[in-house]
C-alpha cells in the first residue's frame, strides 16, 4: 500500500514513568500537531464526570487498563478535530495488541497512517523511583520531580501558577501494578510496530536532552551547516527519519528549512555532540513550557459497551 499523502501519526510507546509526557511537550511545541495523551483524556472526562469517566475510574484507580472498546473510540474520536489534519501524535495508545490492530484499520479508513513508533526504554527499577517522585501540573500536565515527599519548590507549576498534585494511582501499590500490567499487555504492541519495521527503541534512562536529541533525529536527521562548521538536527516533514530517501525536507530546530536539493550533508547524533550549533543545542536544553491545548473533551461521547 502506498501511503503518500496519508496523515502522518506518531505513536509515542513506553511504561509508565518512562518520560512520555515531558518528551511529547516537546515534539508538542516543535512540530506544532497535537499531543494526544489516552491518560489524559480519560482524566478529562473524570474531571468532567461524563460516562466514559465514571465507566473509566475503577479501572484507573487500580492500575487496570480501561475496555480496549472505550478508549479506540475516545481516541479516534478526538482525531475528528480539525487541529489534526497535519497528522498528531498519541501517547500511551494503543496499550494492548487489540487496540493496535483496530487502530490500524480506523486509521488508514480515515487516510491516517502511523510513520514511527518511538519506543522509551526505561529499566523497572528507575520508573518506580520516578514515579513516587513525581508531581503535576493538573492544567498544563507539566511534570516535576521531587525528591521528598514535599511538593518541588514552592508547590506551584512555574509554568502556569497552578497548584501541583500527586496522580492517586502514581501509589507505589497502584504503579507496580500499573508497570505489570504494561509488561503483559504491551510489549506485544512494541512487537507489532517491530514487525511492521516502525519501531525504533529509544534509551530514556538519559538526559531529556540527550532523548529529545535521539527522538529529533528519528523524526528528520542531523545535517552540517553551509556557512559553519557545526552540525544541526531537524524534523522531517515526513515526520519520520529521513534515512535512504533521495528526497527530503525539513526545518533545524534553529529555524532553518533545509532539504535534499542543498546537497547538505548528513551526519549522525555524534556528529552533532562533537560540533552542534549552538541555537539547536539552546533549543534541545529549553525548559518546556505548557501545552496550550490541553485535553479537550470529544464532540461525542463513545458508546459504552
Ligand atoms: P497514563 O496517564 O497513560 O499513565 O494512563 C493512566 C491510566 O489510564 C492507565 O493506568 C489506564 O487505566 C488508563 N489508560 C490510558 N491509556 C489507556 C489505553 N490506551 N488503554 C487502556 N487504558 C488506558
């Protein structure tokens, strides 16, 4: 099947803990197509006690995944908005074989289809740790790490003044429960995506920096400047490295749009460690700001089966 002209979705994969949600705020803001967190949308219409919460609560209280049924139509639901026309990327969905399969098919009936799985790697024993160290943002989903049981600085989000809160089932009852579950459930959607050559795994027992730099140049390349002698990373329009392509474009993470006809050179993650430009580096090291749009209800509300 050819997929030219299908909208582009990035799947953001990987165990609770593992540094999905700060990652996305980031490819959030640098590739300007919605975030769409699972997790957080099932919190959005708890918040709001629609059906789908009330249905969803059991189940997220005790670390259980909510019914494969209510979770593809919520998601596929809110890729009717119109924001997601470029293409988005989902975080922490599919979870379970079923949702990968049936995702597959609603995608592509919708001319959707996923270009790269981006797996966050993370061993057990640090996600726990992580976990029971970590306090939210309840508007903008920014995450601190905390190493007392006191909230990080003042308690507040610096990015929006709210007061930050612990998730009830981020308990260390409920999380080993959680990271269990993932195991068993996902690790066949990570062999799915594997099959179908989409995976790539990605070492996020690292700096943000240093995974924000690896997710970039698997979502575009690193190439070395024209005038400089120093190496940039850009995202693909393709939204998927640009790896054996003759023909490619895309825009550095300074500003830069660059693409195959400027004959550019490429290079890898160690070329730009070595020599990187200094304003790509800025960007790489940015604290993240909020995500403007955070979780919004569906227009309709699944079915309950
Ligand atoms: P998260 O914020 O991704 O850690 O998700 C929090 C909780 O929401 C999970 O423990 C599940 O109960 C539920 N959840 C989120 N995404 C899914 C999904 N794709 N399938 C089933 N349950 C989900």
């Amino acid at each position: 099947m050819t997929t030219d002209g299908y909208r582009p979705i990035i799947l953001l994969l990987g165990p609770p803990g593992a540094g999905k949600g700060t990652q996305a705020r980031f490819l959030h803001d640098k590739l300007a197509v919605p975030h769409i967190a699972s997790g957080d949308l099932l919190r959005a219409h708890r918040r709001r006690g629609t059906a789908l919460g009330n249905a969803a609560q059991a189940y997220m209280d005790r670390g259980e995944l909510v019914p494969d049924q209510l979770v593809v139509d919520m998601v596929m639901d809110r890729l009717e908005r119109a924001d997601t026309v470029r293409g988005a990327f989902l975080d922490g969905f599919p979870r379970t074989l079923s949702q990968a399969q049936v995702a597959d098919q609603l995608l592509a009936a919708r001319r959707s289809v996923v270009r790269v799985a981006l797996y966050l790697e993370v061993p057990t024993e640090v996600l726990v740790e992580r976990i029971a160290g970590r306090w939210l943002c309840p508007s903008c989903q920014a995450t601190y790490p905390s190493h007392s049981s006191a909230p990080p600085g003042n308690g507040r989000c610096v990015a929006c003044g709210d007061q930050l809160y612990q998730r009830a089932d981020d308990r260390p009852e409920v999380v080993q429960n959680r990271i269990d579950v993932y195991l068993r459930e996902t690790l066949p959607v990570i062999e799915h995506y594997a099959r179908r050559d989409l995976l790539v795994r990605v070492d996020g027992n690292r700096s943000i920096e240093a995974v924000r730099t690896t997710l970039c140049s698997n979502l575009g390349g690193v190439v070395r400047g024209l005038r400089h002698n120093h190496w940039h990373v850009y995202f693909s329009d393709q939204f998927r490295a640009d790896d054996g392509r003759s023909d490619w474009r895309g825009r550095t993470l300074c500003g830069r749009h660059v693409d195959s006809r400027s004959s550019r050179e490429r290079g890898s993650e160690d070329d730009f460690r070595a020599h990187p430009c200094r304003r790509c580096q800025l960007e790489l090291r940015a604290r993240q700001g909020p995500i403007p749009d955070a979780p919004v209800l569906p227009t309709a509300q699944p079915q309950h089966t």
